[in-house]
C-alpha cells in the first residue's frame, strides 16, 4: 500500500442540508507498507519500502522470510509479484485471477487501514506512518479480527493442498 501525503476524500457523515467540507493535502511525498497477513493465524507482519520495484519487493519477502513462518504467498499479477527473482525465493505462490483485488487477502487488512487513516491531514510523512502503524498494531491486537478479514476458507484449503515441506 502506498502512503503518502496526497490525501483522498472519504466520505463522512454531515448535517443533512449542510454541505460538509473536507481539508486535502497535496504533497507528493511517500514510502510503501509491505504487508503479509497469516489469516489463518490472525498475524501480520509488515516494514517500509521506498518502491514497489522488483528488488525492493525481493528485499522485503527475504527479510520477513526469514522472521516469519511464512509457508505461502496469495499474489496478484503485479509487476513486481511477477519477477523472477521474487519467485525464485521458493515459496509455493498461491495466484489469484486477473483483476480481482477482493480475492487477496491484504486488500481486506488494506481497506481497514486507509478507512483508519484517510480523511485527515498530517503535519508529515513520518505522522501519517505513525498513524499506520498505531492501526496495525491495533488490528494486531485482534486476530479475531484479521481472521475475520482474511481467514478465507479457500486460503486455508489451497494452504492445506501445498506439499508437505511448506504445510508444515
């Protein structure tokens, strides 16, 4: 998910009659959440990346490979999810059909995140971050909650079919 200070206009409740107005930030200025939800678990793990570029992304999977008891990934077809290099790290890929968002799994932790952070302006980058992160740490608390979001049973089957090296 890109986090940036280009702000986006959510809708709010108003006095019916009342138009309601909405302050908007315009700063191009941002860094990007990776994200891995064990919906299953009811985990998520997550660090900042500068870009969406193939290496970044490599990085990233690498580094939370080895911190986490990652046994598969649910991607999309994004350029970056694509690379070779990334799938090459040998984790069984779990892919999901072209133009589907609502089938992965982060979109759903995604769409709690902005609906906790968007709407408001902040003074900085690193403010907007921390607010981030202040809600993650709060769906973290609840893994009732994230298995609700994204302990889909069709995850948990295609987890369950993976060979015996990674389901374990």
């Amino acid at each position: 998910m890109r986090v940036g200070l280009r702000g986006m206009v959510r809708r709010v409740w108003g006095r019916r009659g009342v138009k309601v107005c909405q302050r908007l930030q315009l700063s191009y200025r941002w860094c990007y959440l990776f994200l891995i939800v064990d919906g299953r678990a009811g985990k998520l793990y997550w660090c900042w990346i500068d870009s969406m570029a193939a290496e970044e992304v490599l990085a990233a999977v690498g580094g939370l490979q080895q911190t986490t008891e990652v046994k598969a990934l649910v991607w999309d077809g994004a350029p970056s999810h694509r690379d070779a290099d990334v799938r090459a790290l040998g984790l069984p890929l779990i892919g999901l059909p072209p133009y589907s968002p609502e089938l992965n799994p982060a979109e759903r932790v995604l769409q709690e995140l902005r609906r906790a952070i968007e709407g408001k302006v902040y003074p900085a980058l690193a403010d907007k971050v921390a607010a981030v992160e202040a809600a993650l740490a709060k769906l973290e608390a609840d893994p009732a909650q994230i298995r609700s979001l994204a302990g889909w049973d069709w995850i948990n089957a295609a987890v369950e079919r993976l060979p015996a090296a990674h389901a374990a």
